[in-house]
C-alpha cells in the first residue's frame, strides 16, 4: 500500500531530527552526509548551485569554511567556487573539510 504525502512529510521531518547527529558521526563519510540531506523533500539540489551539471564528477580544490553555516567550494576545472547550499553546509564537521583539503 502506497504511502500518503502526510506520511512521507512526518517521516521527512524526523529524518532531519536526526542531521545533527549525522553531521557529528566522524564515521560517516562527507558523501554519505550529503545523499542524507538529498533524500530529503526539501533537499536543494545541488546541481542547481551554478550552473554545475548533475551526475558530474567536479575536482574539488578545497573547502573554505567562513561561517557556521557558509562554506565555499574551489574548483580546479574550470577555476571557480560556489556557495554550498546551507543544509549541506550544516552537515560537513571541520574534520570533513580538513580531509577534503589535505588530498
């Protein structure tokens, strides 16, 4: 039996209850994070930040955190950086960004 869309919107909402602690999990990958707020209803996509195409892979320079909620993307190719939407933001720990970084 299908779900109803009240159904599915309570179980949204619960699932973002549970972000906080996603975006605190070290063991969780930066990547994983990420599908967890795109499966969200109220996901932004990212594809949409600037012209970015979906489902292509980007060389990320760096991430450059200047907020709580602010963190800028550097990209090699061509050279240019977006504003990461800011429920993305909220889920990427100072050690995800140090690890994007270092590599």
């Amino acid at each position: 039996m299908p779900i109803s869309l009240l159904e599915y919107l309570r179980a949204d909402r619960e699932d973002r209850k549970v972000e906080p602690c996603a975006a605190r999990n070290e063991e969780l990958t930066l990547e994983f994070k990420f599908r967890c707020v795109n499966l969200s209803i109220w996901a932004e996509p990212l594809g949409f930040c600037y012209q970015l195409i979906p489902e292509v892979e980007y060389a990320i320079t760096r991430l450059e955190r200047v907020g709580r909620t602010i963190i800028f993307v550097h990209f090699v190719d061509p050279v240019r950086e977006y504003l990461l939407p800011r429920r993305y933001a909220n889920m990427a720990s100072q050690k995800d960004i140090e690890r994007i970084n270092s590599g």
